[in-house]
C-alpha cells in the first residue's frame, strides 16, 4: 500500500485536526517527481508566428495590462482607497504575475513587449515600479490608464483628448524609458513602432512619423495600447464585457467607444485605411481588451492581442 494510502486508511475515524508533521510526502510535493513545480505553472500562454522570410528568426513575449495598484502609505487618501479597491478588482497578484512572465521571458524568448496599463492610476509606488521593470529589452507602450491620475475619483474627469493626457504627460514621461508618443526600434532587420491610442485615435504627428519609418523599408510591426478593431475582435470584446445579449440577437453590436472613434476621427481612419494596403505591415500588437483574440488584419498583417497580464496571461510571438 502507498504512503498515501497507508496515511489516509490512518485518519479514517480520526478527528479533523490532522497533524501537519505526520503529512507524508505526497508525490506532487516530491522534488524527484516534479523537480520544476511553482515554476511557469501559472503562466497562460498563446502563440502566434509571423512569417516575414527573416535571415534570424526570433521570438518574443508579448504581455499586456498589468494594472499594478501600488501606493505608498504617505501618499493621499485617495491612492490609499484605490489601492484598496483596484487590488480587489485585479486580484492583488499583478506583481507575481509580472515576474512570472519575466522569468519565462529571460529563459525563452529575446524580447519582451508591454502594450500599456502597466500601472493602474499614476501613484509614487506604481511609478517606481515603472522604473523598476522597464530595461533596455523592454519594448512598450502607454495605455489609457497611464494617463488616470485618480481613476475618475477626483477632478478633473477623464476626457479621452490630448488635452486631458497634456495634464499629465510629463509626469507619465518621467518615468517610462521610451518616447510615450512614438518610438521605433529596429531588431533583426524588423522595425518595432509602437505609439500612443489609448482612446482608440492616433494623431496627425504619429500618422507623419509613421511615414517617415515606412520609407526605410523594412519589415513593420506595430504595438500598441487599443487595437484597430476588426469586426471580428469588436464581437468577442464585446461578448467579454457585456455578455449574450448582443450574441443571441444575430445582429452586429452597436459600434461605440474607440471602434468609434476609429471609424468617425478622420485622421485615424485613413492611417487605418492606408495600413490595410501598406505590404511592409506584417504584424500588430495589443491589449486593452483583456481578452486572447487575434484576427487578420490586412493580406500582410494579422493583428493579436493579448489578455491580461493580472491574470497571468501572454502570448510567445515568433517572426520567422
Ligand atoms: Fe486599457
């Protein structure tokens, strides 16, 4: 007979408190048996391949809203409230979370991209940890809740413009290693751009630099906060966060929110336009959603996004 079963034929009869000492070792604590236990266990990975015909293929983890909810205790009342609340939304495990995929990452993968809410609202303590991950290998980008100096909770209220990320934007550049606006990093021959939608537009400037990035011809993959919607992805978000009834109609949801405005700003839906038919686009990057769901974009460029790194998800995207 086993230990185990030797162990529980024992406690049969016995009363409810069981002595942890007399515990024998059950084989999923048994180093020998699983010499690797706690380690990527909790880790929900996908994966997606871009084949672009690379000289060096290489890989890379892409993760995605984080939202960290850390305050120091001297900061005001109001971060000690959002703590409290905004922990209990995310599940207080972001951080672990975090390392978690970091550590995979550095065994696994050259690259690391974070397509924005990597913090929850802007506090002290979420910016150094800002500063505390954010390295060299660490390709990013903003989202909409870099910008939210207090979750709606005080004045002003948020206001999806330039104007509103104005109150704030130096404070969020402060802190985050890259451009917020715009950046571009070319590695292995592919141009990583990654730019700020975080309410679903993108501006005049960013459309200018993007045309400045295509003219060096190379291979382009776009990261960013908020996708650009499909149909398909504009259904599956929209069954995620309102449920059945807009799937039991039959009829396609109502287009609200930043699929409108990529629909209704000009500037935006002619960049979106345009990148449809730009052969150089062969890949886009997103999150926001808090869903895994990827469609095809354009012929050249199929578009994943990445549910959310609270929950321990990310997606291993390989270019080859
Ligand atoms: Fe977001």
């Amino acid at each position: 007979m086993s230990d185990r079963r030797q162990f529980l034929k024992q406690m049969a009869g016995v009363g409810a408190l069981i002595a942890t000492s007399q515990l024998p070792a059950f084989a999923e604590d048994n180093p020998e048996v699983f010499p690797k236990r706690g380690r990527f266990e909790r880790l929900s990975l996908s994966y997606g391949v871009v084949n672009i015909g690379l000289k060096e293929p290489f890989s890379l983890l892409h993760i995605s809203d984080t939202h960290l909810t850390a305050a120091y205790p001297h900061e005001n009342e109001t971060k000690q409230l959002l703590h409290t609340k905004r922990t209990q939304t995310f599940g207080g495990r972001q951080e672990e979370a975090l390392l978690d995929a970091l550590a995979w990452a550095k065994e696994h993968v050259e690259f690391i991209v974070h397509t924005g809410d990597f913090i929850d609202w802007q506090s002290e303590a979420n910016f150094d940890l800002v500063e505390k991950y954010f390295g060299k290998s660490f390709v990013g980008c903003v989202g909409n809740h870099e910008y939210s100096p207090d979750m709606g909770y005080s004045v002003p209220k948020i206001e999806h413009t330039e104007a509103f990320k104005d109150l704030t934007r130096g404070r969020v550049q402060g802190h985050y290693p890259f451009d917020v606006r715009f950046t571009s990093q070319v590695v292995h021959g592919v141009n990583f751009i990654t730019l700020d939608d975080v309410y679903g537009y993108v501006t005049e400037e960013q459309v200018a630099l993007f045309g400045q990035e295509v003219a060096k011809g190379l291979p382009i993959v776009l990261c960013m906060h908020v996708p650009f919607f499909t149909d398909n992805m504009w259904r599956a978000q929209i069954r995620f966060w309102k449920g059945k009834g807009p799937l039991d109609s039959g009829e396609f949801p109502p287009v609200t929110g930043d699929f409108l405005a990529q629909k209704e700003d000009p500037v935006t839906r002619d960049f979106i336009d345009y990148l449809k038919r730009e052969p150089l686009l062969k890949c886009i990057l997103a999150g926001h959603l808090h869903i895994t769901v990827e469609d095809q974009f354009s012929p050249t460029c199929r578009e994943y996004v990445v549910a959310g790194g609270f929950l321990f998800h990310g997606r291993e995207v390989m270019f080859i």
